[in-house]
C-alpha cells in the first residue's frame, strides 16, 4: 500500500481554508512557543535568490504594545496634525490587536546589488505568505496590514530600522474571534493569460 501523502491535495485544502481574519477579530490564546516556532521557521522556505535574506521578523512583545500603540498615535498626527481625539484613540487601539504582532522589514541593498528590490519583495511576501498557511494549519487566524503608518517615520525609528530598510506590513496572529465576509477568489482564467504565437521582438 502506498503510504505517501497526497501533496496536492493537502496543499490545496490548506491554501483554500487560508482567509484574512482582520486583527481587530484576532484574540486569546495565540500561538504558544512551539506553535510560534514553527509558524516563524516556515518563513525560511521562501524562494530567495542567492540566499540573501533580505527581509526580517520583528516581534512586538506584550510589553512593548502600548509603546507601539503611541507610535501609531504619532504617526497619524505626523500625517495630519487635525485629526480628531477619536481619530487618536483609534490609532492607538491598532497597538493592543492580535495576540502575536511582527512587522515585515526589507531590506534593498543587503548582500548583492544585482538583486533589484522587486525580487526582495516577493521573497518576502513568500515568506509571509508561508507564515501565514502555517498559522492556518495551526488553526489559527491571521492576518497582513499595512497602512499609511508603515512608512512613518516615527513608525521607523522605533523599530531601529536602517536607512535602506522599509517596513512593508504587519502580521498579526491569533485566535479567530469571529470572520468577515468571505472573499470570493478569482478564477485562473481571471489572472492567467498566454503570450501570443506571434509576438516578436
């Protein structure tokens, strides 16, 4: 008997039952030591062009959230220095989210200059995109957020980040406390076209 796992078959259930679970939805438990590791660890499965590793994880720990729910305070205020006390208090809420909070750095000349930030990039959103089916596979929900913030600069200096580094997104874990509105997935013919017999060069 042939006792080998249908690859495709778990691979393609997992990546269907991946959905964004937005991080206001996300709560108690996250993902324990072990769990995290192991979420953490398939980011190194990433395709990465002469192993450069151009990208990196950092975790905010429980006792640095209200430290970051200023700086997302600052940074709307940087932005627009009239919004509004709610407006404020809002932003800082974004800081207290989601069990597990990491920002996705990368970084675009580290290692090899021939590697165009384009290449970094999808390594990267490889990466988060493994983190993310292995939380799911957990049984965790989970989620990718950016905003306007990401490219503050109150937002990069408290992250300690290098002049030629630029946050891209925040991943966010943790229980799913309720779900949104499924999103319908395109069809392959939707994003899949062929190059026609007679293009030249």
């Amino acid at each position: 008997m042939d006792n080998t796992p249908d690859w495709a078959d778990m691979a393609a259930e997992l990546m269907g039952a991946r959905q964004t679970v937005l991080p206001w939805r996300l709560g108690d438990p996250g993902p324990d030591a072990a769990q995290l590791q192991a979420i953490l660890a398939a980011a190194a499965s990433a395709p990465d062009h002469r192993c450069l590793l151009p990208w990196r994880f950092i975790t905010v720990p429980a006792d640095r959230r209200t430290a970051l729910a200023e700086v997302f305070a600052q940074a709307l205020l940087e932005r627009d220095p009239q919004a509004t006390p709610h407006e404020v208090s809002k932003a800082r809420e974004k800081g207290f989210r989601s069990p597990f909070l990491a920002l996705l750095v990368v970084d675009a000349t580290k290692g090899d200059a021939d590697i165009g930030l384009a290449e970094r990039l999808i390594s990267a959103g490889a990466a988060a995109q493994n983190v993310l089916l292995m939380a799911t596979a957990q049984g965790y929900g989970s989620a990718l957020t950016a905003g306007q913030s990401v490219r503050s600069a109150v937002l990069h200096r408290f992250f300690g980040l290098r002049a030629s580094e630029q946050a891209v997104c925040f991943v966010s874990i943790g229980t799913a406390l309720s779900h949104g509105t499924a999103r319908v997935r395109p069809a392959v013919a939707d994003y899949v076209s062929t190059l026609p017999a007679g293009a030249t060069p």
